[in-house]
C-alpha cells in the first residue's frame, strides 16, 4: 500500500503553524523588554506561519487517514521541520553565528537535552532567550501531542501520531480517546508550569527568570537564562528545593498527576515504577551524600548556620545533581565531575536510568530497567523448571512476551546506539572520556556531559561534523530509537 504522502505534508504545515505561533510570544517578549530583537523575531514567526499556511492549503484536498507507516514518518519527519523552523529566529536576528550551531542549539531545545553552544547565554535578547526556553516546553510533552488533540477537528485520527512519538510501554491511558488524552495531558502541563513560575517569583526570582525556568524544568530540558544554570542561585536555596520538586514531578508519569488530581492517590502508592523510581533516588541521595560529606567536597551555602550547613549544602547539591541526571534535566548546582572521580563515573551511569514511562524525561526509562531486571532473575528459576510457565509481571499484571522482547531489544538498540556514538565522536579526533560523555548526553537527553562538555562546560568546541553527530543522537533518543531507525529499514518503503 502506498504512503498516504498528502497527509504526511498537510501536518507538516500543521506543525509549522504551531511553531509560528509559539514565536510570536516570543516576538512580544522581545517587545516588552526592548532588546532590539523584537523585528527579527517576529518575520521568523510570519515567514513559519506563511509557510505552514501555504503548505496546509495546497493540500486541503487529502485522505484523512494516518495508518502506522504514516504515523511513524510523520513524527521523525515532523521533529525535524519543527526544529529547522525553530533556528528561524536565531538566523534572522544573527544571535548565533553558522548554521550548524543554530541547528545543535535548536534540536537540543526540542529535544529536551538542554546541551548548547553558546558561551555567554546572558548576552542574548530576552525574545530568544524566552524562544530558547520555549523550544524546551513545546517539545517536553511533544508538539506532536499537541498536534492530534485538535486533529479530529480536521477529520483526522490521532492513535498513530501518539504511540510513535511516545512509544513508552505503559498501557495506562487517562481517557479512552486519544485527543481528550492529550488535552488533559497538556492542562497538567500547563498547570505545572504556571505553578512553578508563581513559586519561583516569591522565592525571590525575577518573573521573566522564573518562567522560562518553569518552562525547562518541566520540560525536564535545562536550559537556564544563566551562564552558571542554577548555581547562580546558590544562596538561595528555596529556589533550589522547588526545582527539584518540579524536576522530579516531570520524571514522573504525568498519568499519575491526573490520578493525583481526581484523588485517587491509591493508583500512585501501588504503581510499581513510581516507587522504584523514588526509592532509587533515595538510595542515589545516600551514596552521594555520604561521599561528600566525608571528603568534604561541598558547596557551602552563607544562608544556613556553619554549625549545619555542611550537612544542608551536601544534602541539597546531592539532591539536586541525582534529580537533574535521572530526570535528564540537566541544570546544574555545582560541577559534579569536580566532586570525586567515583561520583564522576556514579552521575555518568545515572545518565542510562531516565525517568518514568509517560514522562517528559529521556534515558531508557525506570520501568525497562525493572523489567529486564525482573525477567533475568526469572531466568534462573526457568533454568532450574525448564517445563514451568513463569511469566514477567508488573503491578501486579503478567507482561507479555512480546512486551519483555521489545525491552530487551530496546536495551540492546540503545547500547549499540551509544558505541557507535562514542565511536563516531572518537574517529573526529575526540579523548575517550569526551566520547564517552558526549554520546550518553545526547542520547540519553541529558544534557551536561564529561571533560570538555562537563556541567560548567558547553559543546561549543566540539567538532562541526560532531555537532551534527550529536544532533542526530538526540534526535533517536528522544523518540526512543523505534521511531527513527524504523525509516532506515527497507521493509519500511517496501510496497505492500
């Protein structure tokens, strides 16, 4: 059967007029504070406009039918024409000189990675930086979530569009039909997000700092308006602990926020991945404490009494550090690669845990772990019964198979994604540990990385060729790695 190609085109200006959209906010932020962008900003946002206008009229006259094929290539492609819509403002205003820089720093947004290139964030308009935060925002739940909740207005069915862009393996759904799922979905978005804003500002950040980190955090993405991210507010701690509240919120499966809401906190306390996903930060929040107090590699805060403030400081940087690697945020207090070279090697682990299914976080996701882990202990009691049926259960609920062979081969795809990363980053002449950090950042979403790409560090020196690496890198994480690499397979474009 043949690609449905009119269908795949016409959402591709959908997309457009969302990101237009998105940028005249933007253009009115550039305005308001008079940072000599607001021109530039606001052509980008008609130019996308026009262009995604133009494109979803010359094909109105389309069947409206999105089957998995279409699903699948709409979301890679649509990912793809979002970001290279989104360097719009930054080529037309010039903030970001070369091409490949504007397209690391966009894609980065979109996908939540919070990885940049850009040396002195502090020096760009407030209309970018807010463009910049936005690019987060918009992909943190996915703009194509956005797209299907008013797809049925066009006649067009969204069930495709949602389970390729997040292809999690959580069964739960808020509503039985699609688009009401995705309204509720972004109503507790924004609902977050305003929350937080508001929080911020009383905790004694300026509204315009408050709202474009409340816009990254729960976008898990970490991208600050700071040149030293959230350190900048080290004497201010209040700042820190509702960034970490809001960090963990985001790691979490957003479906249990709707349960929280309607009061049915019964289905939270029994979800076995929340649980997981708390006591292992716990136990994160222990070792690394532990090993700061006893090698005294603290950031001393001058708002608590010496007496306690040792104890306070490790606790909060500890914190902090363990929410914003598992979240795949990637804010940072202080340089954890500075810390000890043990909790160099702790953090770049946690870079391969990720948070919940259903979440706005990268990584391989809690529950895989759970699974992979419960199926290889049932292994050995398989071995020992060979005749025995001894299923994977999760909540209390037997896994199929062909759930537990999908992790497995995720988990493998996503190993051989981070060697071959690594590899590629070491052939364009960079160190092991450059390599190393660089691949399992942009995969994993991560944003900071190690050596030269570390917590105080940008991706600035990398590589051209590098920058486009690790673009691609995020790019299949961010979709879970299913997405992307189903186009690059023959039985995809095979005629059936």
């Amino acid at each position: 059967m043949k690609l449905n190609y009119k269908i795949i085109v016409h959402i591709m200006g959908l997309l457009l007029l969302f990101n237009g959209a998105a940028m005249i906010f933007s253009g009115i932020v550039s305005a308001i504070y008079k940072d000599g962008a607001t021109q530039g900003i606001t052509l980008a946002a008609l130019l996308t406009v026009g262009i995604g206008g133009l494109v979803m009229f010359l094909t109105k006259n389309h069947h409206k039918e999105v089957k998995k094929r279409e699903g699948y290539l709409i979301v890679t492609m649509g990912w793809l024409i979002v970001a290279a819509s989104g360097t719009m403002p930054y080529l037309v205003t010039g903030a970001i000189p070369s091409v490949t820089n504007v397209f690391f720093e966009t894609i980065s947004g979109y996908t939540t990675t919070g990885a940049s290139v850009i040396t002195d964030v502090e020096a760009l308009p407030k209309g970018l930086l807010f463009w910049r935060s936005t690019t987060h925002w918009l992909g943190g739940m996915g703009i194509i979530v956005l797209a299907i909740a008013i797809l049925p207005l066009l006649g067009i069915g969204g069930m495709q569009l949602f389970s390729a862009e997040a292809p999690g393996i959580s069964g739960d759904k808020i509503h039985p039909r699609i688009s009401d799922t995705a309204k509720r979905l972004w109503f507790i978005y924004v609902g977050y997000t305003v929350a937080e804003t508001l929080l911020l500002s009383v905790a004694g950040m300026s509204f315009f700092d408050a709202i474009n980190h409340a816009m990254s955090t729960v976008a898990t993405g970490g991208f600050s308006t700071k040149n030293n991210s959230l350190s900048f507010w080290n004497d201010v701690p209040a700042i820190q602990y509702i960034i970490i509240l809001f960090m963990f919120l985001g790691g979490a499966n957003f479906v249990l926020s709707y349960f929280a809401f309607k009061g049915r906190i019964q289905k939270i306390l029994q979800d076995e991945e929340f649980k997981w996903y708390a006591t292992f930060l716990g136990i994160f929040l222990f070792i690394v404490v532990g090993v700061l107090l006893s090698n005294k590699t603290i950031v001393q805060s001058d708002q608590f009494p010496q007496v306690w403030g040792a104890y306070e400081s490790a606790f909060r940087h500890g914190l902090f550090q363990i929410v914003a690697v598992v979240t795949t945020t990637g804010f940072v207090s202080a340089d954890f690669t500075q810390w000890t070279p043990f909790l160099t090697l702790f953090f770049f682990s946690l870079m391969f845990l990720g948070g919940s299914a259903g979440s706005t976080s990268g990584g391989v996701k809690v529950i895989r772990h759970l699974i992979m882990i419960k199926n290889g202990f049932l292994e050995f009691k398989r071995s020992l019964h060979p005749n025995a049926i001894i299923p994977v259960r999760y909540n209390n609920k037997t896994i199929d198979r062909p759930v537990v062979y999908n992790v497995l081969a995720f988990f493998i795809f996503y190993l051989i994604s981070f060697i071959l990363g690594a590899g590629v980053l070491s052939a364009m002449g960079l160190d092991f540990e450059n390599a190393i950090g660089a691949s399992a950042s942009s995969l994993g979403n991560v944003g900071p990385a190690l050596g030269d790409f570390g917590p105080s560090s940008t991706f600035a020196t990398m590589p051209v060729l590098g920058k486009w690496w690790c673009s691609f890198l995020m790019l299949l994480g961010r979709l879970e790695l299913f997405t992307v690499l189903m186009l690059i397979t023959p039985f995809f474009w095979r005629k059936r």
